[in-house]
C-alpha cells in the first residue's frame, strides 16, 4: 500500500505531453496580466542576495545615523528642543496704491531693509492734504507687533485706510534663543490692499500748487487754496492747499525738528484749507444774493441802481450823525449784470438790505438763499475733516455777541460777504458749479470707478433764466469787468472775484476767484482762495488763475475742447 501511494505521488508531480497540448488550445483564453499560460521561474539565489545586501545597506545606515543623532549629536539637539519656541509671525500685506486719474502713481510702497511691511512713499509737491499720511505697525520692547495694521491718519490715506490696508497673512516660525529661525510654516497667505484710483490730474494740481506757492512766498500771502471740479458728476480735478506737510516725514516720524518746525508753524501747516479753512468771503457770494433778488422778485435785472461811492443811514447810536457803508469805487448807474461785474457794492446793499425806495432781500432770505447754494453746510466730499462755513444772524449775533440785536448794517455788510460771514473753497466751487449748470448742487469726490461714493445730488428749484442773467453777469466780469486779467483768447470763462478785509485794522485781505468754463458749454467749476495778503498786492487769486490757463493751454488742452 506504501509503494502504491508513492508512486502515484510520483505521477500526479509530472505534466504529461497530452496535457501540455491540451493547455495550448486554450490558449487565447488566457489572462496574460496574471500571468496564465506562461511557465513559472523561480527567483535566483543571486537577486535574493543582492535585494538582501541592499535592505541591510539601508538599514546598517539609518541605525548609524539615529545613533549619531541620538549619542553624538543628543545633547545639542536637547539644549535646541528646550530654547527653540514656535511664534506666529505676521505677514504683512501691502498696502494698496493710490492713483491719479490717468494711472500716475500719488502714494506706493517702497521696501525697507530691515522692514517687515512696506514703507508708504508719496508724490510731493501739492498732494499731502488730499492723501494724508499713515501710522506704520508698531513693535512692543520685547519685539512683538501691539499694532499689526497701517493706520491712515489723515487725507484719502484715512478716509479709505479699510480697502487700501488689505489682509495680513501669517507664518509658523522656529526661533532658538539667538533669533535665528531655523524653520518656517506659511499658514495664511496675505491679502494685498486693493488700489484707488482718484479723479485727480496730477498734472494739473502740481502746477496749480507751485503757482500758489509762489504767489504766497513772493507777495506775503500766508497761504491759499484752488479747487477744480467737474460740475457734472463732481470729480475733483486739481484740489491743493499751501502751505502744506511731508506725508513721509509724519509718517516716520523720526524726524522731531522737522515735526516741531510744524507744529511751530503759525501758518496752520496741518490745515487742508480747501475743506477746513474758514474764510470771509467778500464780493464771491454776490451771484447768490443777485439769484435770490431774483427768486423773490424783489428787482428787475434791468433796473438800474447809482453808485456814488456809498450809502448813508442814520446812526442809531448817535442822533443826527449818520453811518456811511463805502462801495470800492464810484461805479455809477449798474443794473445787475454790470453790478456783478463790477462788483457793486452799493447795487448788493440795496438789493440786500434794502435802502431808499429799493426793497431788500433782508438778512433771513439772504441766509435762506446762501443755504440754498451749500454756502454755510458740509458738501459731503470724501475727505475726513471737512468743517462748514457761517452765515451770520440775528441769532447767531446774539451768541457771538452777548445778546447785541441784529441792525440794517450788520444785513449790508453780510449783503457783501463780509462781517461773520465764512465759507471754504470747497463749498464755494460747489456752489459756483451750480450757477454753471442751472441749479444742480453736485457732491465733490475723489474716488473713481467702483470705489466711488453714492452720487448725491441737490436741486435747486428756480426758474432757469435767472442762472443765465447771472452767468452773463459774471461773463462781463471777465470781458469788460474786475476779472480782465482771465480774458484769454483760448478759452472763454466766468468768474466773480472778491476781496475781503480781515484784521481789526483792515490791513489784510483774502482774494478769492470762483468761476466756470467754458462760458458758452460749461464743464468745470474752479476756486483759487489767497489767504491774508496786504491790499497794496498787485498779485491775487485772479492771477494766479491766469497763470495756470495759460499752462494748461500748453499742456492739458484737452480741458478746454
């Protein structure tokens, strides 16, 4: 049975010829992946040596190196685990940039050896009050960041810091004891700020700025102000302010003489004097009151008022003495179109105050109608800051002046943009865009394209003829009137000047220009203020309006197509 067993054994270990033709029929069938059909090899003691040598290779060496690490190396890599500190560290994003109109760099950032964030550089010369400054992140004594983001202080840097601060990011660091970073880990990636474009030609308002400067420098004004604006949708073009700051130098701030300089300066230098200085007026409210006249048919445009040189009323403080109130000039027989241009002072009297058979529009309606035109209110502008100007009242008088009640000369000295009265350039551009376009109040901005604030606008309700009658007016002031130094043969523009006193003894004016171009198709509403100059200049805010049409005829002439 034993012998039987093994023997069959013997014949199952065989393959038989039959059956190895018999599997090649089959051929086709097989699964050549899993490798049917085919005859099996065995693997050599050769390759098992070798894949044998290799893995003890490997191993032989990792067991070197743990015990490198470990026994050699074991102490160093102790003391390292017990001083090295994993620190979040900030990533800072970069700020967004701000542009001009036509893509020309206003503020950028600049990189900084040793800096983590990007300092802020500004275009210089015209452009600190619009785009303020900004206070970098700070550091604590240990070298920790208590502030982490930009902070704009002032101008557009301020008044948009939300969209142009961006995201930070941050980063997982190893740091030993020395400060040496051995290893780091992005876990947040930043976000940069998103960039403004402004409405601003660069172009213009640096040229604007250098005449101001130097008309302040070389004709003892202490400062000024111009304001350019599009009377359709209230894009500010040119808007700058002397004397004025370095947006660097503040935002360093490291420079301690220069910033001491500053605040030393009696000039206000940290005053935007386009939309927070305050200033008396003089004759540029005149158009407004000549409106109002109108409004409340209180005259015929074409009634003629004489001009002798002043009125007189009685004194109500001395009996039989009477109070002259003086026009600049004898201006003889003026209807309201020459009294504009003319700058009748006695014509804005009468129609303002009322004198002999002339009816007044009375110190309430001229309050009313000064409103009516922005004069005394905020304008809205996207800029922080911005401050309103003042029409005086009976019960603004009364608390200015411990109860003293309102008289006929405080109503003719308001009639003529003087006494309390004050405005701001930006106010006053607004308000000279609305005599361009026939009543629309516009909101003056800086911000193009998406950025830019809700358009708001205010109509005045007035019968349209009357916005002629006093452009017309304010034409003649440049053809035939106070304005002659703007009548250019490039361009044809309006305008109304005035001159205010300031001071106790009357010595100083302000010299201010508003007015719109072109004459015929008006576009922009422009202002020039120059502050506190003596009465004996032979410079003023209409000369420097000159000065700057004649370069833009140059080079912008596009303005003027």
């Amino acid at each position: 049975m034993v012998r039987l067993f093994k023997r069959k054994k013997k014949h199952d270990s065989l393959i038989e010829p039959d059956e190895i033709f018999l599997d090649s029929k089959n051929l086709q069938n097989f699964n050549r992946q899993q490798f049917e059909g085919r005859i099996e090899k065995p693997i050599t003691k050769k390759t098992i040596f070798i894949m044998g040598s290799f893995f003890f290779a490997f191993i032989l060496i990792f067991f070197i190196r743990l015990g490198y690490l470990q026994i050699n190396q074991g102490e160093r890599y102790y003391e390292r685990s017990k001083n090295n500190t994993l620190q979040k560290v900030i990533i800072f994003a970069d700020r967004g940039i701000i542009y001009d109109r036509n893509k020309i760099e206003l503020a950028w950032n600049k990189k900084g050896t040793g800096e983590d964030f990007g300092i802020r550089t500004y275009k210089q010369s015209g452009f600190s009050h619009v785009l303020g400054y900004v206070n970098y992140p700070a550091k604590d004594k240990s070298g920790n960041y208590w502030q982490s983001e930009f902070e704009g202080l002032d101008g557009l840097e301020k008044q948009y810091g939300d969209i142009l601060n961006g995201k930070n990011g941050s980063k997982i660091t190893e740091t030993d004891a020395r400060g040496a970073i051995h290893s780091e880990n992005i876990v947040n990636i930043p976000v940069r700020g998103v960039d403004l474009i402004t409405t601003i030609d660069a172009r213009v308002q640096t040229e604007l700025f250098s005449l101001i400067k130097n008309a302040a420098e070389n004709f003892s004004f202490s400062g000024g102000a111009g304001v350019i604006m599009n009377i359709y949708n209230g894009e500010i073009i040119a808007s700058t302010s002397f004397p004025e700051y370095n947006s660097e130098i503040l935002s360093l701030g490291k420079d301690e003489p220069a910033i001491k300089n500053y605040l030393a300066d009696k000039r206000k230098i940290f005053l935007d004097r386009t939309i927070s200085g305050l200033y008396t007026p003089g004759s540029i409210v005149k158009p407004f009151l000549a409106l109002g006249a109108l409004a409340e048919n209180i005259i015929d445009p074409h009634k003629q008022i004489l001009s002798t040189g002043s009125i007189s009323i009685p004194n109500p403080y001395l009996l039989g003495e009477k109070t002259v109130f003086k026009d600049w000039r004898v201006n003889g027989w003026t209807d309201m179109r020459e009294a504009l241009a003319v700058s009748s002072d006695v014509y804005f009297y009468s129609i303002g105050g009322g004198y002999e058979n002339q009816k007044g529009l009375g110190i309430l309606n001229i309050e009313k109608y000064a409103k009516l035109f922005g004069l005394g209110v905020t304008t809205g502008v996207d800029l922080p800051d911005e401050t309103n100007g003042t029409i005086p009242s009976p019960e603004w008088k009364i608390k200015k002046f411990n109860g003293d009640p309102w008289r006929i000369g405080d109503t003719y000295h308001t009639a003529i943009g003087q006494y309390g009265f004050q405005v701001t350039p930006i106010e006053m551009v607004r308000a000279a865009g609305a005599i361009a376009n026939s009543g629309t109040l516009m909101t003056p901005h800086f911000a193009l394209g998406d950025k830019v604030m809700e358009a708001k606008t205010t109509e005045v309700e007035m019968n349209k003829e009357y916005f002629q009658i006093v452009r017309e007016g304010m034409r003649q002031a440049v053809t035939k009137g106070t304005a002659s130094v703007l009548n250019v043969p490039y361009v044809e523009v309006a305008v109304k000047t005035g001159t205010a006193q300031i001071g106790a003894a009357k010595n100083r004016v302000n010299s201010w220009v508003i007015g719109f171009l072109h004459y015929e198709n008006p576009k922009y509403a422009f202002t020039v203020m120059m502050e506190s100059g003596p009465t004996t200049n032979s410079v003023n805010a209409s000369s420097v309006m000159r000065q700057l049409l004649d370069w833009m005829a140059l080079n912008t002439p596009e303005y003027f197509e």
